[in-house]
C-alpha cells in the first residue's frame, strides 16, 4: 500500500497537522486503524499530564513499612494488612525471581 502525506484537524487545538507517509506506514505495521486525533504538540502536552484528566503524578500516595526489608514503602493504595507491602526496590527482585506466576 503507498501512504501519502494527509493533512488533519487537532481536536484539542483546532490546528491543521501533517499525517505523514512515514507514520501513516509505522501506524499500519503497528496495527493501529484509527488516524491520530491530536497534533504532535497536543499528544506530547497529554503525554506530559497537561491535557487533563488525573494522571500518575496525582496519585495519592501512602507511606509504610516494606514487609520485606523493613525500609519505607511508598505504594499507591492504601495497605490494609491483610497482604505483604514491599518498597520499590523489594518488589522488584521478587518480581524478578518469581517465575511465571503471580504470588
């Protein structure tokens, strides 16, 4: 199939953008079937945590002792004792060492 250039409207800033052959053939060999809807400058502003809506930096955090190592553990969720709360650095090798399964 031969891609050309297609010009599109941003639906966040009312832009016109440049769908390029390029990425029209990268979107194709990814499978994607929908045309971008936001221009790169839109997608990169979403992608930064500007474009609204809550992102990952907003998360509450809560604070508690890693069941592991005993150090600082700072999860996104609220423990509620009845499973094993592990710091970053803990989850991590026992995610690595366990194999195939999930605990």
């Amino acid at each position: 199939m031969t891609f050309q250039d297609r010009t599109l409207t941003c639906v966040e800033c009312g832009n016109s953008f440049t769908f390029t052959a390029g990425e029209q053939e990268f979107h194709a060999a990814k499978g994607f079937t929908n045309d971008p809807k936001r221009c790169p400058d839109c997608r990169a502003a979403r992608r930064a945590g500007n474009g609204g809506g809550a992102g990952r930096q907003d998360r509450e955090m809560y604070t508690t002792t890693c069941d592991s190592c005993g150090g600082v553990a700072r999860v996104p969720f609220q423990p509620r004792g009845d499973k094993p709360v592990y710091c970053s650095d803990c989850f991590r090798s026992r995610q690595s060492t366990v194999s195939g399964s999930r605990w």
